[in-house]
C-alpha cells in the first residue's frame, strides 16, 4: 500500500539542518552558563567559595556551543575548539562517573552518569554537525 504524499512529512532525501543538531547543545550549554552564574550569586550562602577559574573554564567549554554557526562557517579553525571543548565534557563525564560511585547509591550514580553522557552525546552532535556543514564559496 502506498501512502499519500500529504501523510509524509518527513522528507529523507535532505539531511537536517545544522541549525536543528546544534539547537539542544546551544541550550544545554546556555543552561549550564546559567546554572553557574546562579551559583555565583549565590556562593556567599555557601560554606567553601568557589574559585574564579572554576567560573572561567565553564565558560571556556560552553562558549563554542553559545557562537552562532554563521562564525564555524567563516572561521573553521573555530570548531576545534568546539571539538576539544566536547572531549573536555566527555572526560569530565567518564572521571565523575567513577569518582561518584563509592559516594552515592546506584540509583543516583546511574542518574547522574545518564545525564552526563547525554549532555556530552548532545555537545558531540552539536559539533559533528559543525565539521559535516557546507563551507559557503567565499
């Protein structure tokens, strides 16, 4: 039986856009910038201050996701550091995987180490996508 060209929204011939594959890391790492300057706001109701460069290498790691593709575009040295960036993530990820796992009980450390390998899976996505777009003719 065929199906009707209205029921088919999809259309497989077209790979999707790199605007599409980068949307979730550019909102993980946005979340992440977030997350860190809250922190910072609220780091004098914390018994240990949190170092600057702690503050800084975040934001080392998640600007490359924050940059529109428009700049991956004209400057393709960029995506390297989107690449190393994205392996950063991946390390951290692996490292507190077994550094939490004696700390917590199964069922957080399996959450936890969820979340962490899906926000790197997320970077990587965001960053192939990158290598994979067309170079405009200059």
């Amino acid at each position: 039986m065929k199906v009707p060209a209205r029921w088919s929204a999809i259309d497989d011939s077209e790979p999707l856009p790199v605007s599409l594959l980068r949307a979730p890391a550019a909102i993980a790492a946005g979340a992440f910038v977030a997350g860190v300057a809250v922190g910072a706001v609220a780091a004098p109701f914390a018994s240990a201050p949190t170092p600057a460069i702690t503050y800084l290498l975040t934001l080392i790691v998640c600007a490359p996701f924050l940059l529109p593709t428009s700049a991956y575009r004209r400057h393709r040295a960029l995506w390297w550091w989107m690449a190393a960036a994205a392996a950063l993530a991946t390390m951290r990820a692996v490292f507190m995987a077994g550094f939490l796992l004696p700390y917590q009980s199964w069922g957080a450390w399996a959450l936890k180490c969820a979340m962490d390998l899906l926000a790197a899976a997320v970077l990587w996505l965001a960053t192939l996508a990158i290598f994979r777009a067309p170079v405009p003719d200059s």
